[in-house]
C-alpha cells in the first residue's frame, strides 16, 4: 500500500479528548509511513500529550486565516469539524480538474463520535454526495469507530503495554507524583467530570485502604477541598504523555474515566475494570448510549455481578445511587479482560481506515 498525504482537521470543545484522539490517529498513521498534517485550532495539550510529537506528522494551527495549502489525498474531518470553505474548495477544484490533469480528488471521510448504538453499524461506510456549497460534487464517507467487526473498530497502537501491569507498576513506584500510594492500597484512577457524584462513589471506595490517582481539572480540585474518609488518600496526577497515561491505566485496579479517548484506552491498555462517566447531554441522548455500551459490555456477565456494575455506571452519570459496595474486583476483572480480548481481535481502526481509502481511490 502507498503512503498518501493525510490532512485531519481537529476542533478542540471543552476537553483534551477530541486532541487525544485526533493525535492517536495522526500518530498511528505516522508510524505506517504516511505524512499526516494535523489542523488544530487549539494544540496547547499537545506540549503534554506528545511532547515528542511523532514521525510524519506535523502541526498546523488552525485560525480564521487558514494558509491556503493544497489539499492531501485524504482528508478527515474528527467529529464533523467541517474543514474550512476555502480549503473544501481546493478539493472540489481537484474533481473538476481531474479528467485533464488525471488526479483523483481527496477521498474525503468524517470520522465521526464513538457508539455502541445499532444505528453505528448501519451508518458505517456510507456516501454522502455534496449537492451543495463549497464541495458540491465532491463524495463525503461517514466512519463510525465501534466495538463489532461492522463498525471501522478502535485505535490500538500501544495497547499491548496493559499486557504487562507488574512493570506499569514499577514504572508508576518511580514516579515522584505516586509517593502518596501505599502499595498494599487498591490503586484507582479518577478521571472524571467535575459533575461525578463524589459523596456515595467516597463511601464505596472507603471499605479498604485506597489510593485514589487525580489528574488536574475540577474534579481535583473538588476532592482536594473536602475531607476524606480516612482509608482513602489522594496522589496528584499531572498532565502525562499519551505513553504515560496508557501505562497508569495498566498499574491501576480500577479505572473511572471520562469521554472518549480514556474510555477507549481504559478498554484496551488496561486488565483492571472501568467505570465510565460520559459526557452529559442536555437532551439526555448520553442514558441511551451508556445502556447501549453496558449491554455489550456485560452480555456474558453473570447476572448479579451485572445488575452492580450497572449500578456503578449509573451512578457516575447521575442515573442512580452508589452501590453500598463495588463490585468484587476479581470476578469483574475477568469479565473486562474477556471483553477486552474481544475488541484487540478485531481489525484496528487504523488498519480498517487505511483499507477503506485504498477501495476509493480513484
């Protein structure tokens, strides 16, 4: 397979996960031998997520003047960013000159949010002609990430450091950060929203000694004001590389995590369980989508171990109470790693993007 040039447009919301997965992407692609300008308009967390930034890729800021560079053979917009008109233009201008000057335009994809949902699996691969506006006759391709061999699956680079947790804890025992964990502590990551509902998810965790792991946000600074349950003790997280954070995802035996990039890299990187807090919608449509993923996630699971794990990810999402105790972290353990076998079995999402292109190119 040729190496093509990639541009991936990259808009920043409210949080690191839209950079983190943009970033994973750029850098997975890189590694294949592929040239990747990642256009951003805010790259700031990139000076801790990869402060080495990564083979065959660039960074192009990405303001209200865009420079007016030619478009790649691929282009994708994370997240229906919608790159800018004028850039969009270029593209379409490739198709009109395409039967003279025999070039095919870029094969123009949206990667779009991450689900469990059955519409990701019908919605995968389809065309979506522009009948309109700055790329009118220009193809756009939606591709959904998801969980099934029918969806275009998940980024999996560096995931196979969850395959050895003794030396994600040696590495961790290094750290100067970590000095408040006693390594006879259950070790847990909080990585949460400010809104995770603290008072009930402290009491559970307060039954045996625990060392809970924060990184900075509101939710540190929450947890930092109050006073704690005296078997629970904090250690301060700071900002690590994407590297960094995969391994702290390994050491741990539980992981409460947030979005999208940690939610995907707490599944594949990590042999302890996870809790997931999604990022709330005003409408509600987060309830429908975090049942959706539970159903896969617990298909399998024996019956009352499920019905707590549930309980547990309602209860980080405001959806019910904190269970009195969570669940025993062996039998659970087993079912996540179970499911975690399952999704690295299945074609990485870079690999399954790369072959996508290769049967549209022209």
């Amino acid at each position: 397979m040729r190496a093509w040039r990639w541009d991936l447009f990259c808009r920043v919301i409210d949080n690191f996960g839209d950079a983190g997965v943009c970033w994973r992407l750029a850098a997975a692609l890189g590694a294949r031998g592929h040239a990747v300008r990642l256009w951003i308009d805010d790259a700031s967390a990139l000076a801790w997520m990869a402060p080495q930034g990564a083979p065959g890729v660039t960074v192009q800021p990405w303001d209200d003047t865009p420079p007016d560079l030619p478009p790649g053979d691929v282009v994708v917009e994370a997240f229906g960013c919608a790159p800018p008109p004028g850039f969009v233009a270029r593209m379409a201008a490739r198709m009109a000159a395409r039967l003279s000057a025999n070039t095919a335009p870029p094969v123009w994809i949206n990667l779009e949010y991450l689900s469990a949902e059955p519409y990701v699996e019908r919605s995968h691969g389809l065309r979506s002609p522009q009948l309109a506006g700055p790329g009118a006759g220009l193809d756009k391709w939606f591709f959904y990430p998801g969980f099934t061999p029918a969806t275009g699956g998940l980024l999996q680079d560096g995931a196979a450091v969850g395959d050895d947790p003794a030396g994600a804890r040696t590495w961790l025992r290094a750290q100067p950060w970590a000095q408040a964990w006693r390594e006879s502590d259950r070790l847990v990551l909080l990585f949460g929203y400010a809104s995770l509902p603290l008072p009930g998810l402290l009491q559970a965790l307060a039954g045996q000694p625990t060392t809970l792991l924060l990184p900075p946000g509101a939710l540190r600074d929450r947890l930092q004001a109050e006073p704690l349950p005296s078997n629970l003790r904090l250690a301060a997280l700071p900002h690590v590389s994407q590297p960094e954070f995969d391994r702290v995802l390994a050491a741990t035996d539980l992981n409460l995590v947030r979005g999208e990039d940690s939610f995907v890299r707490a599944q594949l990187c990590a042999g302890a369980p996870l809790i997931w807090q999604i990022y709330p919608q005003h409408d509600g449509a987060h309830a429908p989508k975090l049942a959706a993923f539970l159903d896969r996630y617990l298909a399998g699971c024996p019956p009352a171990l499920a019905a707590t794990v549930r309980q547990g990810f309602h209860a980080a999402n405001g959806l019910a109470p904190w269970p009195a105790a969570l669940p025993e972290l062996s039998a659970w353990r087993a079912v996540h790693q179970a499911w975690r076998a399952q999704l690295r079995a299945q074609d990485d999402l870079c690999a399954q993007l790369l072959r996508f292109v290769k049967g549209r190119q022209g």
